[in-house]
C-alpha cells in the first residue's frame, strides 16, 4: 500500500514539476467508451424532452466510491451522458430559446472539469484538465471549461431559464442516495430561489431502451462472462473451494477487459444453492451437491449477469436433473413469449408464465406444488447497473435487454437450480446474448468432462 500522504516527500513538488516542463501530457485510460458521439445524442434527446430548463449533473468525486480502497466509478446518469469516468467533473445542458414552432435544441453543452493538480496526479495518474489541448476530443464536448467558471455560468443560464433539471431522487440500488442529496443541496445553495425538476422519470425512460452503441458494449461484457463461465464449468469438481472458482471467473473476464464484476460473484454449492444472493463464497465443494454460479462482468462500464447451475462430480442425480428440466423449460416459455408488448407482470405477463410453469410441473418431497420455491422475479432490466433501471408496468420494446432467469430453492434437499440468460428484445421477437454458453444438461455435463 502506497505511503500515507501526509509524509510524501518534499522532493516530490519538484519532481513533478520538471516532469511538467519535460511536457507531461494526460491521457485517459484506456476504457471502451464506444463512440462519444452516442453521448452527444443521449444529450440532445433529453433536452429536446426538456427544453424549458438547464440541465445540471454533477460527476461522483473521489471520496463518493471511497477511491482509496476502490476502483473510481462515475455516477451512472452523469456518464450515460457523458461517457466521461473522471471525478469532480460538471455537466451543464442549456437549451435555445425557441419560438412557438421549433422543437427544444441544445444552445450549449459545457463539461467542467478539476484543474490540473500535479501532485494529485503523481499518486493518481495523469488527468485531463479544461486547459488541456486535446480535452474537448477526450471528452466529446466542443465546450469544456474549469469548475471554477461553474458558478457563474450556471448564474447566467439562470436569467434565462428560471428551471433547473437535475437529480432530485436517488436510483435504486445505486448506494447514491447521499451524494444525490449532497448534489441538490449545493445547487439549491447556488440558486435558492430556481425552480427544480427531476431528471429521473426521463432517464428511467431513456435508459431502458438501449442503443446501437450500449448493446455492442454489452455483448462484449456477455462475451468475455461466458468464456469465464465455460472455464469455471471446467474446472468445478469435488473438494475445490467456491473462492477458488469465482477467483478464477473474475480472472478469466478481468484479462479480457472487463473492469470489474457488475455484482459481488455468487457461488454457492449444496445448502447455499438455495441463498438467492450468497455471495461469501467460502465453502469447499462436495460430490453429489449442485453449485449454482452467478457470475458475470462489465466492459466499458455495462453490466452482465448470467447464471449456470452445475453438478460438482459432472453427472445431475435424476432428482437434480428432474428439478434442472423445469427450470430450463419456465425459463424457455418465458423466451418464447418474450417480444415488443410483453408485459413483466399482470394475467399473461412473463412473471405469471415463469411461475405457472415451475408450479405445475414436479412436486417436493411433500407432495407440494413448486411455486413456493420460486421466490423471485423472472428477470430485471440491465444496462450500466445490473439491475438498470425502468418502469416493469410498461410493456418491452425493441432494443431493452432483460434477463431470464427462473429458479427452484429447496432447502430441504440442499438441491438449488437457475438458469439465468440475456436477452435483447427486437422487433420481431427476442435475441438470447448468451445463447454461447450451454444450459442443456448433457452438454453441460460434456463441458464439464472436456469433451
């Protein structure tokens, strides 16, 4: 661990300092950010939704994902905008004034971005700056300008548009809710008396419907999971440690380029099959046991989530097998109806196809239906977030990307089955992203042997 900062050397200013006359030059690391253009329409669209108001984000700092012992991670809705994964950064959206007959356009698009501080960047890495020559190619934005011109900028959109759009509600499941609320009281400081308005209910709606250039992004992190998934199917057998293969998993799709895994890696072998999130991942597997391997990474920022569920010594029991066949056969109805105008809930929704299924096929040991083991949703939305967000009351469209994922959990018999796989609705029906990586029993069982 690099020495407290606090006792960093005196030499240290000077060192940098002839580094900067030697011409120092920053650079971004190297992130697939896809084409920033893409960024700029995300930002024309939303203003052309808004248009009565300015448009403030502000970018998550340091101190916001506790940088010092985490990889930095931008506020999603900042970077959906921006595709910028820097911190301390602003962004300011000003529409024109437009007469009765124009549609809202953008007038201005500012990034702000920190000075320069060149003792920072010894321990952190060269950053971008508003002064620096190729900023407005690094960011895609023709204006940047320093956040020390933020105050006065945003005074004088102000004048003109009394409204201001931001980030009054925290995303679920984003752990944002104080910096959300820190980000609306610095701009109601700034303005007291401006009128503000939620950007959530818009990027909810934006978000959900992914683009061209998100779901190359996410099939690039679909592919990378999937071959991390093929090796640990490979490597899984009697007495090898659940860390052990969600070491190797994080391995496999870290050294293709993904940066980080979208959730905390899941792998669970005989009771905790059954542990819908288990994610200690501290027993040793046993021979007879199933292990269910929830186990997926993001690339360029986008989320993955795929889930495979195996038997340890290779071959299912006929009572894995047989509980294994009903989920795959809820998860392949549910595919078979998922397409534009499908619904997540209601009478024919998608949860009500999963579940009828599970429930009437196969019993437990009782006797029982086995509804009452499946306690979870079908599936969820993903994007920048494993669990992006939109609105399940509303049917699909072409272009959102779900999951698929049934399960079965019997404690009792320590035997717990999903088959998670992603989906890309289009509009003609559903495209399976991981259809690479096999579900089917036997072959999975092939997998497993190396054959």
């Amino acid at each position: 661990m690099p020495p407290n900062r606090s006792r960093r050397p005196r030499l240290l200013t000077r060192v940098l300092t002839i580094a900067v006359l030697a011409g120092f030059a920053p650079c971004v690391h190297a992130w697939d950010r896809g084409n920033l253009a893409d960024y700029q329409a995300r930002r024309a669209q939303l203003v052309a939704r808004t248009g009565d108001g300015v448009i403030v984000l502000y970018g998550s700092y340091d101190e916001d994902v506790a940088a010092s012992v985490t990889t930095f991670r931008q506020n999603e809705e900042f970077y959906y905008l921006t595709g910028w994964n820097e911190p301390g950064a602003i962004m300011m959206l000003v529409p024109k004034p437009s007469g009765a007959n124009q549609p809202p356009a953008i007038g201005e698009e500012i990034l702000y971005l920190p000075p320069r501080n060149l003792f920072e960047e010894k321990w952190n890495g060269p950053r971008v700056g508003p002064d620096s020559p190729d900023a407005s190619s690094q960011t895609g934005f023709a204006t940047v300008r320093s956040t020390k011109a933020f105050r006065s900028d945003f005074e004088e959109a102000l004048r003109k548009f009394p409204k201001t759009y931001t980030e009054l509600t925290p995303q679920p499941e984003s752990g944002e809710n104080c910096f959300q609320q820190d980000e609306v009281a610095k701009l109601k400081q700034l303005a007291p008396t401006a009128n503000f308005a939620d950007l959530r209910p818009l990027l909810v709606t934006m978000r959900a419907v992914k683009s061209p250039g998100e779901i190359a992004l996410i099939r690039k992190a679909v592919e990378n999971s999937v071959d991390a998934q093929l090796a640990a199917m490979k490597a899984v057998h009697p007495g090898v440690w659940e860390y052990e293969i969600s070491a190797l998993m994080k391995y496999e799709f870290e050294r293709r380029g993904d940066e980080w895994p979208s959730y905390p890696p899941i792998v669970g072998s005989g009771l905790y099959s059954t542990v819908l999130h288990y994610d200690a991942d501290t027993e040793q597997m046993q021979s007879g046991d199933v292990v269910v391997m929830d186990v997926a990474g993001s690339y360029g920022g986008y989320a993955s989530d795929m889930t495979r569920t195996l038997p340890v010594n290779g071959h299912f029991t006929p009572r894995q097998r047989e509980i294994y066949e009903i989920v795959r056969g809820a998860q392949a109805a549910v595919m078979a109806a998922a397409r534009p105008g499908a619904t997540f809930d209601g009478k024919n929704g998608l949860q009500r196809i999963a579940y009828d299924y599970i429930n009437t096929h196969g019993k437990d040991l009782h006797g029982k239906s086995l509804g009452q083991y499946f306690p979870h949703g079908f599936g969820h939305s993903v994007g920048l977030n494993v669990h992006d967000p939109m609105d399940y009351t509303k049917p699909l469209e072409p272009g959102m990307v779900i999951t698929d994922e049934p399960g079965i959990y019997i404690p009792e018999e320590k035997i717990g089955v999903r088959i998670e796989d992603m989906i890309l609705i289009t509009p003609d029906g559903n495209e399976v992203l991981t259809k690479r990586l096999p579900s089917d029993p036997d072959e999975i069982e092939r997998t497993m042997a190396g054959k």
